[in-house]
C-alpha cells in the first residue's frame, strides 16, 4: 500500500488542535500517528500531573521545557529540559511538573 504524504509545511505548535482529555492542567496536541507509533506533545501546568496511569504501549519521551517528575510504583525519577524517559507497557505512571511555568514533553507511544 502506497501512502500519500502531506505537503511539506511548518506550524507553530500552538496553532496545533488540543486534544480533549480528562486531567485538568495537562494539555495534549496529538503531532502524528504514522503505522504503530504516535507522536505528540504534552504540557504539565505548574504543581500539576497527568493522571497516574498505565497504557498496553511502551512511551518513550524527552523534557524540552523546565523540570518535573517521573512518578512510578517503586520510585520518583527527577525531569530536568533534555531529560529522556522509558516507560515499559503496563508499568503504572506520571508526570508531574516542579517548575514555575509548565513542563512540556515530546512523548512517542509504540503500539508495537
């Protein structure tokens, strides 16, 4: 199966739709979904989390704004910008922001 690629473009992230989801403070901008993976960009208000949680997929992401968390079962593992982060499939999980402005992630789910 051939597929049709989009033109090539530049978007200011902003201007990329939020998703609708259920953890106040936290935003969610779906980037693309290509085959089994999905890429897409979250952003953690101060003193705020995404719901402790666990998905069927591996999440692989990188802290390209300010410091936080990485909350799990047994320990917490500090964030800081250019902090790269694992999470295996089914290991329970959060991220939470320490900072003073928001903590935004890239994070990359592998449906794999």
């Amino acid at each position: 199966m051939i597929h049709q690629l989009e033109p090539t473009h530049v978007e200011h992230l902003d201007h990329i739709e939020r998703d609708h989801v259920e953890a106040p403070g936290v935003t969610v901008r779906h980037l693309k979904s290509v085959e089994d993976v999905q890429l897409k960009v979250l952003d953690v208000e101060p003193r705020g989390s995404t719901p402790w949680h666990r998905n069927p997929q591996a999440h692989e992401g990188v802290v390209v704004a300010d410091n936080g968390a990485l909350r799990l079962e047994d320990r917490m593992e500090p964030l800081e910008t250019g902090s790269v982060f694992f999470v295996r499939p089914n290991e329970q999980h959060a991220v939470q922001c320490r900072g003073e402005v928001p903590l935004r992630f890239v994070c990359m789910d592998c449906f794999v």
